[in-house]
C-alpha cells in the first residue's frame, strides 16, 4: 500500500483506524504453502486469535484453510465465516469440560491440553476423536514472554506424563486422531524446532490411529527494514521431508498441520493515528497520538517494537520523538524514535499492526475502539465501524431509581 493510500483512508473513515492489505495475507499465504510443497497433505489452520474479525476469516477460507480457535466463541465465528465443523480445530486452554463438549457438539476438533479433562472427557465421549496437546519442554520462540515450551508452562501435557496419559487412553478407550505442540513465539533457531518435532515423532508412534500431527507455529516476521525472521523455506525443506520419512515409518501418509497467525496477518496490517500534540521537556521531545494501549498494547506489554512512519511528511528532515498516548498511564509506544519531523495533525502510521492488535484492544478510559479497514484489489473496504458513545454503554444497566443525590439544605441567616 502506499502512503497516499492510507492518508485518503484516515481521511475518509477517520483514525485512528486499522488497515490490513489483503494482498499481503495472500502472498505470505502462498508462501508457507509453497515451502511445504513437498509434503503430501498439508493443512494451515489459521490461529483466529491473531486478528479474528469475521471478513478476514472469510479471506482464509477462500485460500483453502483451516481454523485454529482456542475459545467457544471463536469457533461460533468461523462457522458463521463458513467454515466447515471438520475445517475447525479447537485448542483451548484452562477450559470447562463443559465448553469443551459444547464445541464439540458442533462437530469440530477437540485438542486437549491436560490429564484432568483428557480422562473427563474420554470418559463421558470416548467415540469422538481427540488430539493431544503435548509440551515438549523445549523453547524455540526467541521471546521469554511469549514462549509456551517451558517446564513450567501451563500448556500442554508435559512429555514426562506420557505414562500416565496412555493409562487414560487405554482405560476410556477413547480415539487419539492427532499430536499437537506449540513451542512459543518468534521462532528463529530452525534446528530447535526440529529437536522439538524429533520429539513429536516419538511421542506419536504412541498411537496408531493417528490422522494429522500439528506443530502449532510461532514464525518470526520481520519488524523493520533488515530485520531478522523465520527461514521458511528452509524449515519447508528439513521439516517436510522429515515428516515425509516419518510417515514411511508410520505407515501411512498423515497430515501435517500448522497454526499460523502472525505470520500470515501481521505484516498485513497498518494502525493509523493523528498527532495531538508535540510537547518537549527538558530532555525528550513527545508526540502524543489519539490512541493509546487500549488500542495498541503490544509494546506495553511485550515490549514489541513496531516502525512508525510519519506519512504527512514522509520527505521530512528526521528527528528523535517519544511516541506516547492519550491513556491516563504511561503508555508509551517508542522511546527516543528516528521519525521524520513530527507536527500536529500529521498521521503516524504503526507498521506489523496485523496480529494481536484489535484483539486486544479495550474500552480503557472509556475510549471508543478503532474502525477497521481492507484493502482489497486496489480499494478500501469498511469492515468494522467505529464505536460509539452507545456501544460503550449498551449492556450497562442503568438502576436510575437506586441512588438518588440528596438535596442540599439552604441555611438562612
């Protein structure tokens, strides 16, 4: 997309606004796809969570994926997307055995993550399939804060209690139809993600009915220009003709799945916000935007570091600003940031604003959350309006007769 293009888009559906590039979900896509093209069956589950809104599902579904859901909710919205039960995986974690037999009542699959609710559940439904979730305890994402392969992570069955969950197995004579792991975020070691698959393979030569195995994802996307990533092609490569091999060993030809969602819509994705006001100090120059962590937290709470370009003044002379924004907190964006100077009323334009942005944003503050934009085939599209002063209130119920301000007496000389 180019600037201009999101200039007209601030300018016509207001901001902050987030914008995503529907081309650009498209070629990275094709992408995995294509570095895995050397395995027989291949299933990408797109990982709702990353950006859930219902049109990009939609955009998903027409490439040909699947869907990673890891709540009831999520699954609710990728049927009415139009995904088939069978297309749905769904992955929880901390659920109720109830939530869990509600999805799969609506015939989608189940992955479980714990002894408790695997022997709960193969006790009450051994006829309906059931992928495991196991932790490896290996950590291949490059960020502590966003890697789930430790010891000590709450997901997962640990692979030390493998023991104990084939007694569940044997004892409820429930279906095990797939293996599931998911490491962390921001992979970058590839030779650590396959030490971890190594010990996938093993783990599922534990049952025999097996269909699919699933190595979550996690792959690393470049945040600015020269930044390193995840080598796809060359996981592609090692990775499927392991599995490949593997599957000679198995016996027959078995799926093997992905979880993709940064990866696929993270670099798709542009948040736009006006500048309210520069204000210097004694030793930091602030632009502060009309935004804050209620829409953007990524930064605040991962210390994920997102480029941000001023497209009013793309040309000019750069400058060292603090981006901040309007929260009563600190909420802080980027400290002492090279930025093209910096006026009020220009735009900045937060690059990587694809995953993990709008699914997080709150009404803190009583803020409104953004309206959300595709570029599709060279237009734009709304596809979430702005909040409202009535949506921020709609299910809040107003006990009008339950306090009533006392009236003040008038004292008289």
């Amino acid at each position: 997309m180019k600037h201009n293009d999101l200039l007209k888009i601030a300018k016509t559906y207001g901001d902050p606004v987030y914008v995503y590039d529907s081309e650009k979900i498209i070629s990275q896509y094709k992408r995995l796809t294509n570095a895995f093209k050397n395995v027989n069956q291949l299933r990408l589950n797109y990982a709702v969570k990353a950006l859930s809104n219902i049109n990009i599902l939609k955009l998903m579904n027409s490439l040909g994926s699947g869907l990673d859901t890891v709540s009831i909710q999520e699954v609710k919205l990728g049927l009415l997307a139009g995904y088939k039960p069978e297309s749905i995986i769904f992955t929880p974690n901390g659920v109720s055995l109830e939530e869990i037999e509600e999805a799969a009542a609506l015939g989608v699959n189940i992955n479980i993550d714990n002894l408790s609710i695997l022997e709960q559940f193969g006790g009450k439904h051994p006829d309906i399939p059931v992928c495991i979730r196991i932790n490896p305890h290996v950590m291949a994402g490059g960020n502590s804060n966003i890697s789930v392969g430790h010891i000590d992570s709450k997901f997962g069955i640990s692979i030390h209690q493998i023991p104990h969950l084939l007694r569940i197995v044997e004892l409820t004579k429930m279906n095990i139809n797939g293996i599931h792991m998911h490491t962390g975020s921001d992979i970058l070691d590839i030779d650590v993600f396959l030490y971890a698959s190594e010990i996938l393979f093993e783990t599922a030569k534990n049952f025999k009915n097996l269909e699919f195995i699933d190595f979550g994802s996690g792959f690393k996307v470049p945040y600015k220009t020269g930044d390193i990533e995840t080598n796809i092609e060359e996981l592609g490569k090692k990775l499927g003709s392991r599995f490949t091999a593997f599957c000679k060993e198995y016996g027959r030809d078995l799926t093997l799945a992905f979880e993709p969602g940064k990866f696929l819509v993270s670099e798709a994705g542009h948040f736009l916000a006006k500048v309210n006001v520069v204000k210097q100090t004694t030793s930091t120059v602030f632009a502060s935007v009309d935004s804050g962590f209620n829409h953007l937290i990524r930064p605040m709470l991962y210390g994920a570091s997102h480029e941000i370009v001023n497209i009013s003044n793309t040309g000019g002379k750069e400058r060292y600003y603090s981006v901040v924004g309007y929260i009563c907190e600190t909420d802080t964006f980027a400290s002492n940031r090279r930025i093209n100077e910096i006026a009020e009323g220009d735009i900045l334009c937060f690059k990587n604003a694809g995953a993990y942005c709008f699914t997080m944003a709150s009404n803190y503050n009583s803020r409104f959350r953004p309206a959300e934009v595709l570029w599709h085939e060279g237009r734009a599209i709304l596809i979430r309006e702005r909040e409202t002063f009535d949506d921020l209130i709609r299910n809040q119920v107003d006990l009008k007769d339950l306090f009533v301000p006392k009236k003040e007496k008038v004292h008289q000389d």
